[in-house]
C-alpha cells in the first residue's frame, strides 16, 4: 500500500515575478529601460561605467529578487542599500522624473496587465522618489 502526501501539501503560491513573466519580463523592461538612459543626456552621467551593461545586470538581478524571483542579487551584493548606493549621485525632481519617463516606457512595452502595471509603477514611483538626495 503506498502513501498519499498529506492533503494539507499545497504547491508553493506563485509570486508577482512568476505572474508577470519571470526572468524574461524583467529583462525585457530593464533592457527598454536602459534604452532610455543610454541617451539621456541628465541621467547618464550617474552610470560611470563606459558599458551600462554591467548597471542593467544589477538592476534586472535588483527586481527580479525584488519580485519573489532568484536572490542572485543578494548573494552577488549582499543588502540592496538603495540610498547608501545612489548616495555619491545627485538625484534631484528632475533626476526623478526622467527615470520615472523612461521607466514608464518600459512598462509600456511590457504587455502586462492594467493590474501588474499599477502594481509595479506604484513600486518604482515610490522607490525613486526614496532615492531623492538633493534639493531641486
């Protein structure tokens, strides 16, 4: 006679990172993202490295974490410490909004639903104006 597992054993619930897509949603918007910041001409000074390869790769690591995907960005860098990283950029309103702009385009092009998009815009509205570190 072979045992059933316990009726209480339910699959692990699925998180907003699985509801949107996972890894290639999240790649798909950090990369639109990047797009935009790439010839920004207010924003891209705060990416020293010559490539924005290796800042699209924390970020895409950042949210998927974030999201309830791999904790590959935790492992890589320990705590995000978001202020403590956009401490030496002065990240003004203005600073703010144009992330926010090219942020928004990438959502845009994401294909989610009128539900995620609120609920990952409602997230980033607030994180960066956490990020805000400088008079305007």
């Amino acid at each position: 006679m072979t045992q059933q597992p316990p009726q209480s054993a339910q699959p692990p619930a699925s998180s907003f990172y699985d509801e949107i897509g996972g890894a290639d949603t999240i790649r798909r918007i950090v990369a639109r993202f990047y797009e935009g910041v790439a010839g920004d001409a207010l924003l891209r000074p705060m990416y020293p490295e010559a490539d924005l390869g290796p800042a699209e790769e924390r970020f895409r690591l950042f949210l998927m974490q974030y999201w309830g995907g791999p904790s590959t960005y935790s492992e890589l860098r320990g705590h995000p410490r978001l202020r403590m990283r956009h401490a030496p950029y002065p990240v003004d309103e203005a600073a703010r909004d144009r992330w926010l702009l090219h942020f928004r385009a990438a959502l845009d092009d994401a294909g989610l639903t009128a539900e995620q998009d609120a609920r990952f815009w409602d997230y980033v509205t607030h994180a960066a104006t956490f990020m805000i570190n400088t008079p305007g």
